[in-house]
C-alpha cells in the first residue's frame, strides 16, 4: 500500500533489460556446467575432435588435393566453426524458457530475454573457443593467414543468427506440438552434417546438385566464409544476401508465432513439454 514505485525511462528501462539479459545470459553459460570455463574447454575439444575425424577422414579418401588451395586444416575449421554454432544457436533457442516456464513468474522475466540470453550464450562460447583453437594452432602449427578476417567473421555472425531463426520457428510450434518438434530439431541438425557444405564447396558440386544445397543458409555462409578466408576461392553460386533475408523472414514469422503462443500459454503445456 505504502510502496514508493520509481519511473523510469526509456533509458533506464533498456539498461535494466540489458542487466537482466546479462545475468539470464551468465546462468545460461553455466546451465550445462558450474564453471564456464569447463563448458568453454568443451566447446574446444568438441571442435578439435570433429576437425580431426575430417582430417584423417579426408586423408584416408585422399581427397585432400580437391579442396581449395591454402591450409587444408583451415579449410576444415573454418566448416566446423559456422557448422557448430548454427546447429547449436537453433537447439539453444528451441529449447529456451517458454510462456508456461516458471521463471517467467518472476516480474522482469520474459520470454525475450529468455530468447536473447539462450542465443547469446552460445555465441559467447563458440566465438571464444574458435579464436582459442585457432590461436593455439598459430602457434603451435603454423601461421593462421586468412584474406579478409573481417568479411569472415562477418559470415560467422551470419551462421549464428540464422541458427537463431531456425529455433525461433520451433520454439513457436513447441508448445503445440513438443513431439514433432522435438524430433524437427534433431533431423535438421543431422541433416547438417551434410547440407551445410563445410566438407565441400560449391563450386565443385554439379549444377543439377546444387539444389539440393542452396535452399540452406548455413550453405551460404561457409560458402561465403571460405570466400573470405583463402585468397585463392571466389564462390560463384551463394550469396551472403539469401541468408540475411531468409533469416530476417524466418525471425519475423517466429517472433509472430511466438506471441500468439504468449497470448494462449496455459500452464498444463510444462506437463507436455
């Protein structure tokens, strides 16, 4: 009765929302392991062991000649890097708190916050380990050259954001259907081992291929990524603009499904989901 309820701004209102994304964030980064810096050695060796699986597995097939000139094993790594943080910027999102979450009981949690976190968390961890496993492999394998590290990182930002608007479509279909997309999830992320491309580029596929690739932005953007890393590759058949506006498409049709699912959030879908 007697509470003294301080206005705020627009200002003071978006530093508050940015606190609490921060902190939502950190809890995010610690979801899977107390210490962040376990799940950041993790997300390391997760990458250094798919890289070498491709390595030998390339070396064994003798296929390592086909691939663009320059480091192979960079060729490799910089597949695995877009590949990784796509598929796990989509599970993190599908799987972030819903409306019928009960940490959406708490007065300044949302379900945007809870988007924003989940997504932001697996940028923080896949952008740190990639610039920690290609540090330790300037120095102690051999110099990391790559032709426009901007433009590159760029194509790496591109990889995680259509991540993230794949997962906004199943987060909005999850409450309704949690088995369909429960399954969704996984095919699309299996699925991705071979249509994103990171073991070939598409200049060396045939035209009558090239469909069955092309509908894929994580295609693109380690397409394009390859474009920017080595000096001797200029990518004929991706556009870094199809994965910007398919991404900004599927964004908008999820955030869309995600508030008529906010709208009709009943407190049985956590018994379902």
């Amino acid at each position: 009765m007697f509470e003294y309820k301080r206005r705020k701004n627009i200002f003071t209102s978006a530093l508050s929302i940015l606190e609490l994304i921060y902190h939502v964030t950190a809890r995010s980064v610690r979801k899977t392991h107390n210490n962040a810096l376990f799940s950041l050695f993790m997300a390391m060796l997760q990458t250094i062991v798919l890289a070498g699986v491709f390595y030998v597995m390339f070396s064994l097939l003798g296929v390592k000649g086909s691939a663009i000139r320059g480091d192979f094993m960079l060729y490799i790594l910089s597949g695995i890097f877009l590949f990784l943080t796509h598929t796990k910027a989509m599970g993190a999102v599908a799987g972030s708190e819903g409306p019928a979450s009960a940490m959406m009981l708490h007065a300044p949690m949302s379900t945007a916050v809870s988007i924003c976190s989940s997504a932001l968390s697996i940028l923080y961890i896949q952008l740190l380990s990639a610039a920690l496993v290609l540090f330790l492999y300037h120095v102690a394998v051999t110099p990391v050259y790559v032709f426009k590290p901007v433009a590159a990182v760029g194509c790496f930002l591109l990889a995680w954001f259509s991540g993230v608007a794949v997962g906004m479509i199943f987060l909005a279909l999850k409450p309704w259907f949690p088995g369909f997309v429960s399954i969704g999830t996984q095919i699309y992320q299996r699925a991705n081992m071979l249509a994103s491309g990171k073991m070939f580029v598409a200049n060396s596929l045939p035209s009558f291929v090239l469909p069955m690739f092309t509908w894929n932005p994580l295609f693109h953007s380690i397409d394009q990524a390859r474009g920017y890393t080595f000096l001797n590759y200029n990518p004929h058949h991706t556009s870094v603009s199809y994965t910007v506006y398919l991404s900004l498409t599927l964004i908008m049709i999820g955030l869309m499904g995600e508030f008529y699912t906010r709208k009709n959030a009943s407190a049985s879908w956590g018994a379902r989901s």
